[in-house]
C-alpha cells in the first residue's frame, strides 16, 4: 500500500513539490483515472493492466490541458498567489466531482473480474495480493524513471530552472509554458497510471479522489517539497505507519498515525525528510 | 497616523453601523422561514471568515483547519448541556477558551513551520481531531448528539417555532466579528500583523515579536470561531463530527474571505454575501436532480472568481480610491 501511496504522491510531488504550485485536484485527477480505465474495462473488455498505459497517456493530455486552460493563469496572479491557486483548484475539483456525478452517477462501480482482481501469491509461504504487487513493482519503476528523468535529463534541469527564476529561462529561450504544460502531464500521467491500477482493487466513485488526496500531500510534505527521493520514502513511511496504526489502534483511526507522523517529523525537520525549500 | 487612514476607519465604522441596521430590520420584511435561513448562514459564514481573516489575512497565516475550533466550540456547549446540563451561554464563552488555548498549545510548536508544511500541518491536525471524536463513544462517536428539546427559551438558547432569535444572535455575532477586526487593524496588533505577513525578518528586526503576535491572532481567531461553532450547533440541534468537524468548513470559512478579499476589512463580509445565498439556492434549484449541477456551477464561478480577481471582489470597488492607505 505504501508504494502505491507513493505513486499518488509522485505524480503530485513533480507538481506541487517541484513546480511550486498548488494541485487541490490532484484526488480528482485519479478519480478520472479511475474511471478511464473503468470505462475502457466496461466497453472494450481491456484489462486494467493493459489499459494503463492508455490511462496515462489520456491523463498526460488532460493535464498539460488544465495547465494550460487554468492553471496558467492562477499562477500569474500577483496579489496573493498562493490562494489564487488554492482556490483556482479547489473550484476545478469541485466541477469535476460535478461532472463525474453528472456524468457517471453517484453508484459505486467495480471492476469484477480482472487479470490481477482477487488473486494472491504465494512468496516463501507469505500471501501478497496480486494487484498491489503490481502497483508496488510499477510504482518502484516510475520513480527510477522520474528521479532519472528530473536530474539526467534536459527537461528535468529546466523544470528546476524554471520554477528558481522563470525570468532568467525566458532569456536562455525556455519557454516556461511549454515546460510547465509537460510537468502538469506528466504529474498527471503518473497519477493516471495510480488509478488505473487502482480501479482493479477498489470501488470508484465521485469522490474517490479526495480520500486519497490528502494522504499524498502529507506523503509529499513528509518527503519534503522538490524531492522526489522523498515522495518515495514518503510513500514507503505512510504504508508502514498505516499498516503499525492499523495494528494497535481501531481500523478506523488507522490514518491518525500517519498524521502524527508528519507533524512530529515536521517539527523537528521543519522541511520535511529530505526536502530543499 | 495618517489622515486619510483615521477618514476611511471612521467611514467604514459609519458603513457598518448603517449595514448591520438595515439587516437588523430585514425579518419585518423576509417572512420566509427558507430566506429567513439562508440569511442566518450568510451572517454566521460572515461571521467566520471574519475571524479566519484575523489569522489568515491580516497575520498571513493560512489555516485550512479551522474546522477543528468550530467543532470545538460545538460539542464542548452540547456536552456540556447534554451531560451536565451547563447553559448553552455558558458552554459558549467556555468553547471559546478552550479553542483559543488549543490554538495557542498548537501555535507553539506549529508556527516554525512556514508555506506549505504549516498549511498541511493545519489540515492535518483538524483531520486528527475529527478521527478522535468519531471514534470517542462518550461523546457520541460518529452517531453525534442530538440536543434535547426544552421548549422556547433564550436562556436555553433554543427556539423551535421561529428563526429569529438565531439570526439576531447571527447578526450580534458578525458585528462582533466585524468589529474586533475594525478595533484590532488600528491597534498596535494590527500593525505587528501585517508586518509579519508582509516581512517576518524585517518585522522581527524592528522589533516585533513574531511569534507572540501570531499567537495572538491565532488565539482571537480561535475563540471566535468556537463561538460560531456553538451557535451552529443550537441552531441545527443536532451535531456529529462530520457535520461540524469536516474539511469542507475549513474551506468554507476561508472561501468568502479569499473571494471577497482576504486580509481586508469588507472582504468576508461581502464574500458571504455572495457567496452563501449563491451556494445555497444552487443546490436548491438545480441540486435538486442529484446529479452535481449545482456543484459544476458552484465550482466553476470559484474558479472565475479566483482568476478573475486574485485580489478579491473589494478590489471593484477601492480601484478608483488611492490606494495603499494602510499600508
């Protein structure tokens, strides 16, 4: 559980963390995902395993759409910035769960039977779900990509650059746009792939989304902001500390350790494990 | 002091007397129980987000779990009454203590934090609270508390064949509100707060005690908010920690404020006055279908709004004044 926990955050970790902007619709964005990899199941009867790839790739469009459509100009704003793009995510996710309701009903949906759905296997005579062991192996392999791809790559150096000082970008001749748009995507498309593994072991509704969510902004504030090492060992944190908490204290007050865990780590590393800012 | 600045504090005061007689009087007109209603919850949201400002806007601390303090404030008059039958009244002003010291016991260790780990430390913390008494049995767990009916009385603060009393105490409570805001922007506190929101090293350079003028506000903003938490909770009669606890009045008490203008005098207020009736007759002319209508809406004008005017809808009206008086 804590390296999908990890997926969640990863995705919200390049946006939020490494790109210094608010993403209250980061829940939201795996509910569609959620559903994309739902719907492709129901209609086309392609396994979620298959589909996540396209999952991602419809979450990369989506994305780097809404950056361009809203965020953008949230981030323009120049009195009080930070609530502009609190707000200005907040109301996009409140007409997502608008539209999901709308469009696909309040009912629960689930994807009944599917390649990973259900089955367990057996590692030297301990039982791991299936489908989480996917998620888990999946998770590990976007990180080493993401971690790859921010600190060898071209992109990864600009993203940096730009959030430091768009203006200066602008003179080398990035585009700060264009550079925001694919890290919006790519945020996306991680949290697509979440959700489409995801669909195959819980229920999708509207508002699927939100309980997810601010577990990942405590995963990522944990980590500390602009890490994505520390979304990683965030997630790993969060999954254990949910799994202890669920041991000693009643099912549901299973997510009060991981809270207590963020605030006691934040006071005493006001910038979380491994964050730079 | 400024001329200009001791001139726009004397109008506003004048404003706000001139407003708060004019809602004094509207019941003779509104004879609807349905407006009656939403006009109750635009003074009590007014009243909110005023005091969220106190620590938001004029300190700059941004707080998404005040939500914890209107709880507070809700079950510590409805425990009291239910279990010891202590007056509502009383069970008020003790909400408010408490919350104000539990702010100020959270400000200690929470206001090292800076951006986004305090705002997430904020979430978080009401989210710790609203576990802890769903799963507290002798305060009703998830169940809540259903207040007993005692019949009419204002000593018992409980009124079942008419809304008035509510909305007048809703309007008391805005005034109050409003006015601690008015009073605290000239004082000394004032000016610590926004030197601190603005440039906590300069401030703390010149003098100010950055960590005690944030206690402080977060400590009025706390006790006030409490007090609109057990009003809440008389005025609905029933209360469970979702109902009074849950993130969405966090966001709630923040959204008029931000809409409005945050940090300012007239922001909450006009905000509410937008904000609320727009919520609420959304949800009852197109919620109706049950299928999110009223949410793509509501969502969507708060998405124009933030764009459209980051600085809030008060920024329309003081562009043709000079600006910066009070800075």
């Amino acid at each position: 559980m804590g390296l999908l926990y990890g997926l969640i955050a990863v995705g919200l970790a390049l946006i939020f963390g490494l790109m210094d902007v608010t993403n209250f619709a980061h829940g939201e964005f795996l509910m569609i995902a959620m559903y994309l990899s739902f719907f492709l199941f129901a209609f086309f009867a392609i396994d979620p395993l298959l589909s996540a790839p396209l999952v991602a790739a419809a979450l990369f469009v989506f994305g780097a759409v809404i950056y361009l459509l809203i965020v953008r100009f949230a981030m323009r704003a120049k009195a009080n910035a930070g609530m502009v793009q609190i707000f200005t995510t907040f109301g996009l996710a409140i007409v997502m769960r608008g539209l999901a309701q709308y469009f696909f009903t309040p009912d629960y949906r689930s994807i009944p039977h599917s390649w990973l759905g259900g089955k367990t296997i057996s590692v030297s005579g301990i039982f791991l779900p299936e489908p989480q062991l996917v998620g888990a192996l999946v998770s590990i392999a976007a990180f080493a990509a993401l971690y790859f791809f921010i600190h060898r790559t071209d992109f990864g150096r600009a993203l940096e650059a730009t959030r430091e000082d768009p203006g200066a970008v602008a003179l080398v001749g990035i585009d700060k746009n264009r550079v925001f748009a694919f890290g919006w995507g790519l945020g996306a498309a991680l949290v697509g792939l979440a959700g489409a593994i995801m669909a195959v072991f819980f229920y999708i509704y509207p508002d699927v989304g939100a309980s997810f969510a601010l577990i990942a902004y405590v995963t990522v504030a944990l980590g500390g902001f602009g890490s994505v090492f520390g979304a990683f060992a965030g997630g790993i944190i969060v999954g254990l500390v949910e799994a202890v908490t669920a041991l000693v204290l009643p099912p549901s007050l299973k997510s009060v350790g991981i809270y207590a865990v963020y605030l006691l780590v934040v006071f005493i590393r006001p910038r979380g494990l491994f964050g730079s800012m | 002091m400024d001329k200009n600045f001791a001139a726009r504090r004397r109008r506003d005061l004048i404003i706000a007397a001139v407003l708060a007689g004019l809602a004094a009087l509207a019941p003779l007109f509104v004879k609807d129980v349905y407006v009656q209603n939403i006009l109750i919850l635009t003074l009590m949201y007014a009243a909110l987000s005023q005091s969220w400002n106190i620590l938001s806007g004029y300190c700059g601390q941004i707080s998404l779990g005040h939500a914890l303090y209107f709880g507070i404030g809700a079950y510590t008059t409805e425990l009291l009454f239910t279990k010891f039958g202590v007056l509502p009244w009383f069970g008020m002003l003790g909400g408010g203590v408490i919350a104000a010291v539990i702010a100020m016991g959270l400000g200690y260790p929470f206001f090292r934090l800076r951006g986004h780990y305090f705002v997430i430390a904020t979430i978080v913390i009401a989210e710790i609270g609203l576990l802890l008494f769903q799963n507290w049995e002798w305060a009703g767990a998830a169940m809540g508390i259903t207040i007993p009916i005692r019949g009419d009385s204002w000593l018992k603060f409980q009124f079942l064949r008419t809304k008035l009393p509510y909305f007048y105490f809703a309007l008391a409570l805005c005034c109050l509100a409003w006015f601690v805001t008015w009073w605290l922007e000239d004082s000394k506190w004032g000016f610590w707060w926004r030197a601190v929101k603005d440039n906590p090293e300069a401030a703390e350079s010149l003098g100010v005690v950055v960590f005690n003028s944030k206690m402080g506000a977060a400590a009025v903003s706390a006790f006030l908010v409490a007090i609109g938490g057990a009003f809440y909770a008389q005025f609905l009669a029933y209360i469970d920690p979702e109902s009074v606890m849950g993130f969405q009045f966090s966001l709630l008490m923040a959204l008029p404020a931000v809409l409005g203008g945050i940090g300012t005098l007239w922001g909450p207020v006009l905000g509410a006055a937008i904000l609320i009736p727009m919520t609420e007759l959304t949800r009852s002319y197109i919620g109706g279908s049950g299928r999110g209508v009223d949410l793509i809406v509501y969502g969507a004008l708060i998405v124009a709004i933030s764009l459209a005017l980051p600085r809030g809808l008060v920024s329309l009206f003081s562009r043709a004044k000079p600006k910066g008086a009070t800075r």
